[in-house]
C-alpha cells in the first residue's frame, strides 16, 4: 500500500507538470471536440462487453467447488487463448496493417509487428497447455470438490480474490494485442477506432477492479507468502507483487491522461468521456510512459512473475503454490 501511494502521489505532481505545461487549461475542450464515429450497432462496445462477461464466467469456473465446472473454467481459458492467436492469423496478418502500418513516432514502434507475433505465439503454446491440463484435470481429480470461502484464509486466497486475479488477468490477454494493433492502424481505415474502444473500455475496468482490489485487501487480509519460499524467494514475490499494483495503477491512469491531453475521448462501453483538458503537448510525456516505458516493464515484470509460480510449481515441486490462487 505504501508503494501505491508513493506513486499515485508520483502520478499527481506529474499531471500538475503537465496542466503548468499546457498552461492550466483545465476545463473541458468541448467547444473543438467532435463526437466520434462509432460502428453500427455499437459493435465495438458488445465486443468489449463480451470479452468482460467471458473472463469473469472463465474467472468464475476456474475456482468452483464442482471439478466438472473447474475443467469447464481452463478449457474457457484456452479457447481465449486459441481466440488471440486465431484473431492475430486470421485478420490482422490479412489486413495489411503489419506490412504498412501507420507510421512511426519513435523507432520502439517498429517492434510492435514482431510483439504481436511473439504475443500470438505464446498464446497458441498457452492454449495449447491449458487443453492438455483440462484434459489431465478431466482424468485426475473428477471427485476432488474444493471447497473456499469468500474471504481470503490464512494459506490460500479466497473465491472473491480468485475471481479479481484471474479476470484481470484474462482481461489483460485482450487489451495488450488490442492496444499494440490499434495504435498501429493507419487513420483512414474505419475499424480503427473500433479497437479502441474495446481497448479502452477494457482498460477502465482494469482501473476499477484495481480499486475494489485494495478495498478487499483492506477488508480481508491477503495469505502470508508460501512458507517453503526462501527469503530470497520472498523478497522477489514481494517486489513482483508490489510492481504489478503499481502496473495495474499507472498503466490505466497513464493511458487516460495521454488520452485526455491528445484530445481523444475515453470510452467505456457505449459512454463517451469528451477529454478534460484542452489538447496539449503534454500528451509526448504520458504517451512514452504509456506507450514505451510502462508495456516493456510490464512485460518484465509479467513475464518474472508467471515465471516464478511455474519454477515453483514444477521444478521446486510445491503443488499448493499454484493452489493458492486456482482451484
């Protein structure tokens, strides 16, 4: 908790540079700010709602008392897995966008083809693992019922906490391709503004699940760390623990003051925020957090952290390390 206020203080005297930077206008631009195109039928938004629905079903199912339902919540997984990496083969790689995309701002632009293949690859071989554990999960535990309470207990996470994780998580699977794509889209093609509104919207939801996330940690202790770590091991847990509150916290919040300071609305479903500053060079100093800086280290830290459970998991051999946070 004190890391995130640090930063959130951090993130305050930073917008405050900012105003003093586009010289405090902070009413809203309504007066030059024209209402964007939406797609008929409001696609965009029941996309987004879709993708918001399924991951907390799949969130839902993976923790369930019932093992049936549990196998049910990671072939769920997988198929949202499989879903990205369908997607990434059978639209973006025919659109053309990859091979003349808009063009760039800064030369860390030009590896944004190769993160979606390398994001389209790792969830193909994800999708994958998860059919193949549905499968052992169907074989092995068909009469194990587990059994969690709301809260979190002393040992392992609660049903509530399990659910915030694994949407978040699945969430995240989204709006990372989503984003990378849209920004990559040219201006004249009519779907460009489609992937941002998901890409957004699923971005505000984050943000929100991120608050009601403390707000339950404060209401229910979350468990000590798993006893068999070393202290080394509980250092870096920790660090990596702290480092994706703080990814969940900035990454939104950066995206949203880009956002407002470009002129461009926020979007979250059907609703349309109009920016709430005049458009402003200040965009250049949240656009590189949240384009450049911030989606690298997530990456990392992303990256450190599922590798940490899998280490423990399969090489350390502690099977309650996963167990605290999925059934």
């Amino acid at each position: 908790m004190r890391h995130l206020l640090i930063m959130s203080v951090g993130l305050l005297m930073l917008g405050l540079a900012s105003l003093i930077y586009g010289d405090g206008e902070l009413a809203p631009a309504t007066d030059a700010y024209e209402q964007s195109l939406r797609i008929a039928g409001d696609v965009d938004s029941w996309s987004a709602l879709c993708i918001v629905i399924v991951s907390f079903v799949t969130a839902w199912a993976l923790n369930y008392s019932a093992p049936k339902v549990r196998v049910f919540g990671t072939v769920l997984a997988a198929l949202g897995c499989l879903a990205v990496t369908v997607w990434f083969f059978s639209f973006v790689t025919y659109s053309g966008v990859l091979q003349d995309p808009k063009a760039n701002q800064t030369p860390l632009d030009s590896a944004k083809p190769m993160l979606l293949w390398l994001q389209a690859c790792v969830a193909l071989l994800a999708g994958l693992l998860l059919l193949l554990a549905a499968k052992r999960q169907a074989a092995s535990n068909s009469e194990e019922i587990v059994v969690l309470a709301a809260t979190n207990e002393q040992h392992q996470y609660g049903r509530v906490s399990r659910v915030l994780h694994w949407a978040t998580a699945l969430f995240f699977l989204a709006l990372i391709p989503a984003g990378i794509f849209s920004s990559m889209i040219p201006e004249d093609h009519g779907y460009r503004n489609a992937y941002y509104v998901v890409h957004k919207t699923l971005g505000v939801v984050i943000f929100l699940l991120l608050l009601i996330r403390l707000a339950w940690n404060r209401v229910s202790q979350p468990p000590s760390l798993d006893p068999a770590l070393t202290s080394l091991e509980r250092k870096l847990a920790g660090a990596a623990h702290t480092a994706l509150y703080l990814m969940l916290l900035c990454m939104p919040v950066t995206g949203f003051m880009m956002t407002s300071y470009h002129g461009y609305p926020t979007y979250f479903f059907i609703w349309e925020l109009t920016p709430l500053w005049t458009p402003s060079d200040a965009y250049i100093i949240w656009g590189a957090l949240h384009k450049y800086l911030l989606p690298y280290l997530l990456y990392i830290v992303l990256g450190a952290h599922i590798l940490g459970v899998l280490t423990h998991h399969f090489i350390d051999q502690h099977s309650r390390a996963v167990k605290r946070m999925v059934g």
